[in-house]
C-alpha cells in the first residue's frame, strides 16, 4: 500500500556540526515520509566549520541532495537561519538547493509563509557578537560534556526559557504574518515547538533535532500537524527492513554527494572548514 504523500515537511535547528545533532534520526524521519516540498527552516548547521561534521551528519546531507534531484519532483527549500548565516552560496552548490531569508507558498487556498524566527528574537538581533560567543562556548561545553551530554541539554533549555524566546518569536511572526496576508506562518529558532491561533492565523514552530524531543511538521489536506519522532517505534520500522539495504542506501547517497559536489568522502571534508 503508498504511504500517504504530504503537501509540505518542514524540520529545523538540526544544528549539524554540534555534538548533541541527531542527523541520523533526522535522515530517517525523511526516509519514512513521502511529500512534495521540504522545507529546512534555518539552523541547520551550527557554525561554519565544516570540520565538525560527522559522518551521519554529511550522510544528511547527501540525502537532501538526492532529494532536490530534478527526477525527484521535489521542492527542497532552504530557509537561511543565524546559525546558517554566510553558508548560502556554498549550500546551493553543494545540495543543490536554493536558500531563503523567507519563503511564501499558497496550498488549499491559504497562504503560507516560513521564515526561520531569530529575526523577531530581539537579543539575537541586538546582540549579533554576544550571540555568536555564546555559540562558541556552547560547542566548547559540548566537547567536555558526558556521554549523554545533559550540561549541553540544561544550557539549550534555560537559555530558551531565559530569553522567553517562544512568545517573542510567536508574536513577531504573528505579526509579520499578518503584514504578508498569511493566514499560517511557521517558525524555527526556539526549539520548543508550539501552536499559537490569533485573530485567524496558525502559528507552528517546528521545534528542534538537538534535544530529548526531536520534532517535525507536516502540512495535507487535513491541516498542520506537529509530530514527535518516536525512537522505539522507528526502530520496529527498521528491523521490518533489511538493515544492510538501509545502509546501503545511505552510504549511496553520501557516495553520490561526494561525486557530484566534487568532495571526497572522507578527511578531505575538513579542508572546507572556516
């Protein structure tokens, strides 16, 4: 039986680069759902040096540049985070994907719009230098942190519920939302992923792959809805599975990645650090 096609998937603030980034549940969630548009909404990297990348983390992105092969049909839309800042260029070349400050879409009569949040989080926009500290610290602790990384996991949560990041974001977007004539408007940035309604339009943020909950978002004919990824009901679904075919269709796509984008497949990736 086809598993059901959705309209649009949008996930967020992967944050690949940092010890606490769960790419390979990432990739999977990908893998198990079938949709005409992605939509990466911002933070997808930590920071600019591409030497922290993992393996997972390049297999990640080798699959979103199988995904924006032309032969697939599908829409894969990059929507430029803080964290992702100065990576446009290299981004469209390197998973084939053009990259947004905002992306508008219309489906089921309503217009959409995506725009990843830090724009309407006033210490990011006032604080750019401070912030960007604060980022580096943040992967230094990453490095010294346990197995389980609960030092990261405790910073990651105090600083959202500190800054009061979800209703400052929320409003913005809201607002902006409004400006636009959208009636939903979806968020990244805060890593809390939410639902808000005011005066007729949907506010989504669609959370975060760097915590103990991982979520996603998904948009049909039924609506929005917020899915959290579920680890022991995907590992039923993958033990269904030859494992040696899952992986080899990851290593394939990081094969693929490394061809077409020029770059060997190995410690050779380092050498694109900043």
């Amino acid at each position: 039986m086809d598993r059901h096609v959705y309209n649009t998937v949008i996930l967020s603030d992967l944050h690949l680069g940092a010890e606490t980034s769960r790419a390979r549940e990432a990739t999977r969630v990908l893998k198990e759902n079938r949709f005409e548009r992605l939509i990466l909404l911002g933070d997808i990297f930590a920071d600019l040096n591409f030497a922290r990348l993992t393996k997972e983390h390049w297999k990640f992105l080798g699959y979103i540049r199988k995904l924006s092969n032309p032969k697939r049909n599908i829409e894969v839309v990059w929507v430029e985070g803080n964290h992702d800042h100065g990576l446009a260029n290299i981004m469209s070349h390197l998973v084939g994907v053009r990259v947004y400050d905002n992306y508008v879409w219309e489906y089921g009569d309503l217009r959409h719009v995506a725009i990843h949040g830090h724009q309407f989080d006033g210490f990011q926009v006032n604080r750019l230098q401070l912030s960007r500290w604060g980022t580096s610290l943040y992967l230094q602790l990453q490095k010294m942190d346990f197995k389980s990384k609960p030092i990261a996991r405790m910073i990651d949560r105090l600083n959202t519920r500190w800054l009061r990041m979800s209703p400052k974001v929320a409003g913005g977007a809201l607002t902006y939302a409004r400006h636009l004539e959208a009636e939903r408007v979806f968020c990244g940035h805060t890593h809390e992923a939410l639902h808000v309604e005011q005066n007729g339009i949907s506010y989504y943020n669609s959370g975060a792959w760097v915590g103990s909950r991982l979520t996603y978002l998904t948009i049909d004919e039924e609506g929005v809805r917020i899915h959290e990824y579920n680890e022991h009901e995907q590992r039923q679904r993958l033990d269904d599975r030859d494992t040696g075919e899952e992986r080899s269709e990851a290593d394939s796509a990081l094969a693929d990645f490394a061809d077409e984008s020029g770059l060997s497949e190995d410690v050779e990736y380092e050498s694109v650090s900043g």
